[in-house]
C-alpha cells in the first residue's frame, strides 16, 4: 500500500517536473506559434521607436527620461498619453493565431505600417502592419521572419497616427495649477515680473510690492483657459514667416517644483496665434481671442492699499481737505454712521467708504515726493485701536504722491481718485465746498 502511494507522488513529480519544463520552453521560445506573442522583449527597456505610415516617417526617441519625437529632423514633445500606449502593447505584443500563408487581402504589401524599435541592450525588433480583419477586433501583422499573424486590433491602433497625433496637446510643461512666478518680456526685455509665497502674489520687477489679487486671478485663469488650435506645417511656413525669430512677446512661467517653460509669441493666423513652447521646433497655434496680456502692466498689478480694512472692524474716518474736517463715526453692527456728529444714512456712509479705501497707488515713482504740504490727510480707527493713515501731496496735474503711515512716499495715484471721494463726500454732507 505504501509503494503505491510513492509511486503515485512520484508520478505527479514527473508531471510536475515536465509542466514546467513545458512552460519553461513555451516562454522562452523565440516561436510566435508557442509563446503567443511576435516578439519578446525580456524586460529590456525600449529606446527608441521608428514609424512609417500613410503620413510619414517618425522616429521616437527616449531623452532623459523623457519622449521626443522627431521628423524631417525637427524635435517635438510627444503624446504622452498615445505614447504610453504604444509602449504598452510593444511590451506585451501578443498574437491569437499564426497564419499558414499571407495573401493580399491582409495588405501587408505594401503594409499600413512598418515598425522597428531598439532596446537600450541594442536589440532590434521590426514588423509591419496590415489590414483589420472584417470584425475589426484583429489586425495581420508579419515579422522580419516572415512570420504572418493575428494580433488584436488595439496592439497596433497607436502606429496610424500623423505629426499631429503623436505630439503633445498640453500647452504647459510646468504645472499651470501651481505657479510661482510669471516673467512677461516685451521687445526682448523683461517687462513685468510676479512671485508667489503660496497664498499671495507679489510684484518683484520692474520693483516690489502687492500684487492685485482679482487683477493677477485673472491672468492665471487666462494661462489655464489657453488650448492648442493646431499645429503649423513646417514644409509651408517658416519661423521667421510666424514671426519666431524675435518674438514680440514671451512668459517665462516656474512652477511650486521650481520646473521652468518659456513662451514666446509670435504672428496670427485666421484666428490663431503662433507660439513656441520650448525647443526651437515645439511651435504650436493658440486661439488669438484667448490671448490678453493687456493686465500684465504694473498699473494694473500694483496694490497699494493705505487705508483698506474691514468695513465691520472700523470705528471712526479722519479726512483733512482743503481745511476742512470731516469725522465720520460708524457702528455696523447697529448700521449706524454720523458725520461731525450729525447722524446719516448708513448706505451714505458706506458709499463715501467704497471711494476712501480707493485711494490706491497707480503707480511707482522711485524720485519719491519732495514736497510735503498735503493736500489731504486721511485717518482710519479701528475697533480695537489700530490706526491707518495717509498723507496725499502733489506729484504733478494728473497725480498725487501718496505718503504712507511708515513714511513710503514713493508711490503715487491718479488725482480722480481723490476727486472721486470728494464728490461723494460733498453729496453725503451736503458741503459743496469739499
């Protein structure tokens, strides 16, 4: 009985021992017909990949970890989506069936496309692509051996595509959610120069300040908003004839990872504008309408704001103008207000409160002001004590050098600010004077 039982272990050992063997010789046979697939890379890393198809001729090329795919000698960032696909499937290239023959209806010759790709062990695979079969779910394929097949459809769905399918559709190689900092360049030279410590952004050319946040918001959502309309046909225009050789315009934009892309901006075409977003041949088109760089000025950016506080958090205003005074005192929690103790509307407050803390700079003058007689004196009391102030003096007809509470003085606003104010302060008092 136990000599039986040995036998019968020693027999499934056997089995055993020869289903492996089987395995083993299945998975390394270089036989399409065993191993179910037309090439076996063996986890060598692939390198580089040529195409040629109805389109053209591209050649793929791993740089630095990074896919370039190039043609007619130019260089483009690729698709990293369809890319990733196209190594997926020659990774894994399976087959369902070897076939005794080939016969033209499989169109493999001419075929629909060669490919040929290299490991970086210096392994050469190449194959071409023919015909789908009637239900489409299979396509014939042949190797250098001449070995003809079937192998599904999606294995080599990726190898058909133009210049336009196998480059990249993303604008931006930096992380456009996260930046921080925006450089825009006018004629060559640096115009305008943003930086962000993660919640605010601040000017930092042509000097330092604020940035206006609603003012830099909108730039940032332009930048998101911006897609690809297309790409040029370099055989039919040249860089100088989309107006690359100098750019009119460029953005230099790093990301939180301190990743960096330049940008530059050239001629339109129809609707569309010409731009390069990295090496010399990466140009692609943008809609036109989306492109607005009228913000990005330091008019526009600059935030100087002397006497910004919350409405609620204010207990009295202090304005000198023209020798007058004018003292207006506010509770808003009871939606009080008076003005040299004479109680008004609490709107009319509030309406004289929105032109106050619009007294902001317009612009930066590093001379500073040299006269200090002021025009008007502003004050603003907090609830809890603190104090904010600001001096106004003349700079010249249009503007007023503004004088801050820690003795700044070289920003300066447009006088219709102030002017402004004082209509609304005459129409709540009543003091056509002010």
């Amino acid at each position: 009985m136990m000599l039986k039982k040995h036998k019968k272990l020693v027999v499934l050992v056997m089995v055993l021992i020869a289903l492996i063997a089987v395995y083993i010789a299945v998975s390394t046979s270089k036989d399409p017909g065993l191993s179910g697939k037309l090439f076996s890379l063996g986890g060598q890393q692939i390198e580089h990949i040529e195409i040629k198809n109805q389109y053209g001729e591209y050649a793929f090329d791993l740089d630095g970890g990074a896919w370039i795919v190039s043609e007619n000698e130019q260089q483009y960032r690729t698709n990293m989506e369809k890319m990733n696909l196209m190594l997926n499937s020659l990774n894994d290239f399976t087959i369902t069936r070897v076939l005794d023959q080939e016969i033209g209806l499989y169109g493999l010759e001419p075929p629909a496309a060669a490919v040929k790709l290299k490991t970086g062990q210096g392994t050469e695979y190449s194959f071409v692509v023919g015909n789908t079969t009637v239900s489409s779910g299979s396509a014939y394929v042949k190797n250098v051996e001449g070995i003809v097949a079937l192998t599904p459809s999606a294995n080599v769905a990726q190898f058909d595509g133009s210049l336009a399918a196998y480059r990249d559709k993303n604008v931006f190689t930096v992380d456009s959610e996260n930046l921080q900092q925006v450089a825009y360049y006018k004629d060559g030279e640096l115009s305008v120069s943003l930086v962000s410590d993660g919640t605010n952004w601040y000017l930092n050319y042509p000097y330092e300040a604020p940035a206006r946040s609603v003012v830099t918001n909108e730039i940032l959502e332009m930048l998101k908003g911006w897609t690809i309309a297309g790409f040029p046909d370099r055989e039919q225009v040249s860089a100088s004839e989309m107006g690359l050789e100098r750019a009119g315009e460029a953005l230099i934009l790093v990301d939180a990872s301190g990743n960096q892309q330049t940008l530059e901006f050239g001629g339109t075409s129809g609707s569309a504008t010409f731009v390069r977003t990295g090496g010399e041949d990466d140009i692609v088109m943008l809609y036109t309408a989306d492109i607005d760089f009228s913000q990005l000025t330091t008019q526009s950016l600059l935030f100087i704001s002397p006497l910004r506080a919350n409405i609620d958090a204010i207990n009295s205003i202090e304005m000198k103008i023209g020798g007058k005074d004018y003292i207006f005192e506010v509770n808003s929690g009871a939606k009080t207000a008076s003005v040299n103790g004479r109680l008004i509307d609490y709107d009319d407050f509030v309406s004289v409160y929105y032109k106050y803390v619009l007294l902001l700079a317009d612009g930066r003058d590093e001379a500073g002001a040299k006269e200090m007689g002021a025009v008007a004196q502003m004050k603003t009391t907090l609830m809890d004590g603190q104090q904010l102030s600001l001096s106004i003096v003349p700079r010249d007809e249009q503007t007023y050098f503004m004088i801050l509470s820690d003795g700044t003085s070289v920003y300066y606003m447009d006088r219709e600010r102030l002017d402004a104010l004082l209509e609304r302060v005459a129409a709540v008092t009543g003091d056509t004077s002010a």
